[in-house]
C-alpha cells in the first residue's frame, strides 16, 4: 500500500506540474467530473482522488465504509480554502459549503501539494483514537459514521502556501 501511495503521489504531482503550467488561478487539481462516486471507482489521479482515497484507506484500517466523494462541492471547498488563504483564518469560511463538519490543512509548503496532504492527513489521523473533540477532532471527523461523503479543496497562495480543506456531510 505505501508503494501504491508514493506511485499515485507521483502521478498526481505530475499532473499538479501540468496545471500548474497551465496558468490556472492557484486552485490545484480541479476535478471536471460530476456526481459523487468516490475516487477510488472513477480512476481519477487528482489530487482530489488522492484526498478522498488517503481519508477512505485510514477508515478501512477500522473496517469503516468509504465516504463518497463530495465532487458536487468541490468547487465551493476550493473558495473556502482561497478565502480562509487570504485572511489567514483557518476554519473561516465553516459552513458555506453547507458541510457539517471540517477538517483544514492551513498554509502547508506546496512545491509538493501532494506529500504535503499526505503529511497533514497523517498528522490528523494520529490524533486519535479519543473522544476529546478538542484533542481528537480531526480524527473524529475522519472515522465519523455521522457523515458519508467529503468534499476536498485546495488553494495555493502566491507565497507558496497550501490551504487544504475536507469538507464532511
């Protein structure tokens, strides 16, 4: 599994190179499909596959479902993660997505946006397993049976910041 994970952040860094030579507007990885089957069935190497993948792989370690990816929202994540960006506020744009809960990766290094959501996504799932929402949240968020699906978005600043949110309904 981790050789899968290392082959499939290479293969998503690739294709962040290309958009990111495409002169977009710092929103990595934007997703064109539509629907909400997960990643894993649509074959999509973007970094939001790898998002929704990475959160569903640490669930499965529990025997929890997979939550389906949220694409519909995608894009309303992507203005969360650009605003919250902008002033410095994680968790600032809550709710606008109509998400019930949110998980946020706040001003990561991007010259690898992969290995960064890797790390933060990491770093989240250690917190736990506890019941303290302050200490555990972003664990509880992840191994949640309360939601089933995850909407992940991205922004990266002109500094080279990556703010990266998961949105669970």
């Amino acid at each position: 599994m981790v050789l899968q994970r290392f082959a499939s952040a290479l293969v998503a860094t690739a294709l962040a190179a290309a958009l990111a030579c495409s002169g977009d507007d710092g929103d990595i990885g934007e997703s064109e499909e539509s629907g909400s089957a997960s990643a894993g069935e649509t074959g999509d190497s973007s970094i939001q596959a790898l998002c929704v993948d990475t959160i569903n792989e640490y669930r499965a370690t529990l025997g929890l479902p997979a939550y389906e990816r949220w694409s519909a929202a995608e894009s309303c994540t992507d203005d969360q993660a650009e605003s919250d960006a902008k002033t410095g506020t994680a968790h600032g744009a809550f709710g606008a997505c109509e998400e019930w809960a949110q998980n946020e990766c706040p001003g990561w290094p991007s010259s690898d946006p992969e290995a960064s959501l890797l790390g933060c996504l990491e770093q989240m799932w250690a917190e736990g397993p506890g019941e303290d929402f302050s200490a555990h949240g972003h664990y509880l968020n992840m191994s949640s049976d309360s939601y089933t699906r995850v909407a992940c978005g991205f922004h990266t600043t002109e500094d080279g910041k990556l703010w990266a949110i998961q949105n669970f309904q």
